[in-house]
C-alpha cells in the first residue's frame, strides 16, 4: 500500500506540467487545491510508515495497549487511503469539467 502511495503522490506532483495545474493551484493560493491534496498523500504516507514502523520496532508481547495502538494505526492508515481516494475522485472530476480545457 505504501509503494502505491508512493507511486500515486509522483503523480500528483507531476501536475505542475500540465495546463490543469493552473486550476488546481489556484494562482499560488497557500491553500489550494493541489496544496491539500498533495497534503493529504504526505499525512497518508506518514501513517503508513508509523504503522509499518510500529510493527517492526514493538515486539508482539500480549500487551492490551501496544495491540491497540498497533491496530489504530493500521485503521487510521486504511481509512486514510479512502481520503485520498476520494480526493483523486475530486481531481478527475475537475479534469473533466467541460470548462478546464
């Protein structure tokens, strides 16, 4: 999922080459479109490594605690990834509006 994310954030910051960056950027707005959505990948990728982190540092050790935090992780990550998702959703949607060509 990570790799994924990865891939998927190169894309996003590849907008700045196309004439729909333009839309996007909202003429350099510090809270643009394209700052928030490239704003949520790194908040995404960030929990993803936490998560990935957590389960290679902290033993599994039958402790109540370090297993719901581990699982808050894992939760809190994959319902991110339906953020982004959604946010992608918002992207496309802008692409196919007749008036951004």
């Amino acid at each position: 999922m990570l790799g994924f994310s990865l891939g998927a954030m190169a894309i996003v910051l590849a907008f700045p080459t196309t004439s729909m960056f333009k839309v996007l950027a909202e003429e350099g707005r510090e809270d643009s479109y394209y700052i928030d959505l490239a704003s949520k990948f790194v908040h995404f990728i960030l929990f993803q490594t936490a998560g990935l982190m957590y389960t290679l540092v902290i033993p599994a050790k039958f402790l109540l605690l370090l297993d719901l935090v581990g699982f808050w992780l894992l939760t809190y990550a994959v319902l991110m990834g339906l953020v982004v998702a959604v946010s992608l959703f918002g992207t496309a949607r802008l692409y196919n509006h007749p008036g951004s060509h």
